[in-house]
C-alpha cells in the first residue's frame, strides 16, 4: 500500500485526506474497466473517464463554486491530490481529469458570470469536455513568438492560424485558444484569449499526433472562424497574463501527478524486490538494492514537500507562485523519471516487458517533464527570481 503518512502534514486540512481516501477507493472500484480498452480505443476512453469522473463528484475540483465547483475559487491542493492519486493508478486517468481543469482554467479565473454559467457547469458535471490551446508550430516555450491571429471585425473577432501539440485535440466541445489581437505589438504583449466552441465554421482538427504514451493530442486549424465579443476571455491583449495565471495553478498539478507516478513505481517495486529469489535469499535483503530503494523514497518525499508547499502557499498565502510552482515542477518530474527508470533497472527483464506497470510508468512520465513549460523553462525561471530577489 502507497505511504500516506503525508496526508498529515500541516498543508492539509481534514477534507483533504478524506478526499485521498474516497478516491483512492473509487479508483481502485472502476479504473481498471474504464481503462480497460484505452489502447484500442483511446477518445472513447478519456470520454468515459470524463463522464465517470463528472458521475462522481470529482471534476466539481476542476472548477469554482459559483459554476457547480467544491471551493469558492480553484483550491490547488485539492487539484493535486487528485492529480497525484489517480496517476498513482493510472495515468490516461490523471489526463482525463487534469485536462478538464486546465482548459477550463482562463474561464475559472478569469471568464464573465455568463462564460463560467456557459460552460463551467458541464465541465463540472463530466458532459463537456475542455482544451488548451497556447502553444503552436513555433511557439512553444517561447510564447511570445505566437503567430495566431484574432482580427476586429464588427462586433466579434475573425480567428486565422495553427495550434499544435494540443492535448484533447478532436474529442473537446470547447478549446480557449491564445491569439494575437494587435500585430504592431511585440513579444507577450497584445495576446488574446477566447473560447472556441468545436463546432465553429473554419475550425477542424487536421492533425492527431501519437506519443509513446498514447493520449487525444493533435494539430488544430483555424480559418476565417468568426467568434463574437462574448467569446473574450477577460480583457483584450491580456492573453498572456491569463495564460500564466492558469498554468501558476495547474503547473503545480503536473508535479503532482508525477509524484504518483514515482510513488507506483515504488510500489511495484517494493512487492517485487520482496518476491524475487536472488542468490539464496531474496532481492530486497542485497545492500545495493536497498540503497536504490533508499534513494526512490527520498527523491518522493523531498518532491511532495515541494509539491505540496506550492500547492498550500497558492491556497493560503500568495496570489502567484510562480517560483514555488517551477521548483515543483522540476523536482517533482526530473526525480520521478529517476524513480521510474530505477524501478525499471530493478525489475531486470520485466522492466522492459510491454504491459507491465514500470514499463508504461517509463513511458508516461517523459511528457511531463516537457508539457506546461519544459524543466529547461522552469530551471529559468527560478533564476531569474533568485537573482531578482538578490538584487531587491
């Protein structure tokens, strides 16, 4: 059984251990028959998880209280939590979930009462599903190199460019989508936000892309697609401030759900070095083993404190925490692929074997140290907040 010994630190609240404790339960109940089939038919899958998950009260975390959420606005531990328990069981799961968070997001935090009634409630209730739309062909981590056009037309927006690498790509009822709104401006500045429903004319799915661990991404079209006023998200040529608010909360998320990642793989780990027979005794009782071991549990707790410092310092304290989520996010993603790869080398053989869990561990957890802003990105900004800080 994964440690939970965590769950009494002082980040936590009552209602978060009970809400690790009926996931845990609900997870171990119904993921292995949604997920049964996730490689056959992956967009039927996610749609599923989505739909259980809304069944079950759990995507209400995704979004604030006034559009049907749990919390007055978005509470990050509880996104964590979440994130960081289903990935523990699988990581389609986590996707699912973490998704309709994150393309939801510039509606949580900064969408009209009318765009939050729109189209937050069905995100609550798992009946639509959400995208984010930011990066694009060449303009990935540099944001501020973004192409995507929204041109003023009459009392709305004709939206013309190319989106790519975009996560629920073709299974989404909606996408908020960043595009430039004034060309005369350079870099962030003049970025906007709206929401693109699927079913706008001019828009389509032109592209899926296949990872090695497989999830509905792909490359979005957008030509002549006429958006009325009301599709704005919070002010005009404040795309770029929205886009970093949203991923100040959900860039802790991913962090989390690596740290589940690595606490499977440890498990897994734990139960076969305890089976395993190996010169007269078991794998367990070898010192270099154990020191591997010692190194795993290590890399998983000095990343939950980072997880979830951020995570409790955006509930309670800071409005941003820009830093404490990047310092989250590298650790918690450039350790759990250690982790991971150390549950793989104990495992011999199996490890590499297609099907078991370590294997797939392996490849689910590469993306993570990529998406929301590369470890390259996030080992930036760090530095550039300690040497701000130095100079103040």
């Amino acid at each position: 059984m994964s440690d939970q010994s965590y769950l009494g630190w002082p980040f936590f609240d009552a209602e978060h251990a009970t809400l690790v404790q009926t996931l845990d339960e609900w997870a171990k109940a119904h993921l292995p028959q949604l997920t049964a089939h996730e490689h056959e038919d992956l967009d039927g899958t996610c749609r599923r998880l989505v739909t259980a998950l809304g069944e079950a009260g759990f995507t209400r975390y995704a979004v604030p209280a006034g559009a049907g959420g749990v919390y007055e606005k978005l509470n990050v531990r509880s996104l964590c939590l979440i994130r960081e328990t289903l990935a523990r069981h699988n990581a389609l799961a986590d996707f699912a979930f973490a998704m309709q968070g994150l393309g939801s997001g510039p509606i949580s935090l900064f969408g009209t009462e009318q765009q939050q009634q729109d189209y937050l409630a069905d995100v609550a209730e798992g009946s639509k599903i959400s995208a984010f739309a930011l990066s694009e062909p060449n303009a990935g981590s540099d944001v501020a190199a973004m192409e995507c056009r929204a041109e003023a037309e009459g009392d709305g927006f004709i939206l013309n460019g190319t989106k790519t690498w975009i996560s629920n790509a073709g299974i989404a009822d909606f996408y908020t989508v960043f595009a430039r709104t004034d060309p005369t401006l350079e870099g962030a500045k003049g970025i906007s936000c709206f929401i693109v429903p699927a079913d706008t004319p001019g828009f389509e799915v032109s592209e899926r892309i296949d990872l090695v661990a497989p999830h509905p991404l792909g490359t979005l079209q957008f030509t002549d697609c006429y958006l009325p006023a009301k599709q704005l998200v919070g002010e005009q040529g404040r795309g770029f401030a929205i886009a970093m608010a949203t991923l100040d909360v959900f860039r802790s998320t991913v962090a989390a759900a690596a740290l589940g990642m690595a606490r499977c793989a440890l498990d897994a780990t734990l139960d076969h070095i305890g089976q395993r027979d190996i010169f007269g005794g078991k794998l367990v009782d070898l010192p270099l083993v154990q020191a591997k071991v010692g190194d795993m549990a290590l890399a998983i707790d000095s990343s939950a404190l980072l997880v979830y410092r951020a995570a409790w310092t955006k509930d309670c304290v800071a409005e941003r925490v820009t830093r404490e989520a990047a310092m989250a996010k590298l650790a918690a993603t450039e350790s759990a692929q250690q982790v991971i790869d150390s549950a793989v080398q104990l495992h011999g053989g199996k490890g590499v074997t297609k099907g078991n869990i370590v294997e797939s561990l392996y490849r689910d957890i590469r993306a993570l140290r990529i998406y929301e802003g590369a470890s390259e990105v996030q080992q930036t900004i760090i530095a550039r907040q300690a040497i701000d800080q130095h100079k103040g």
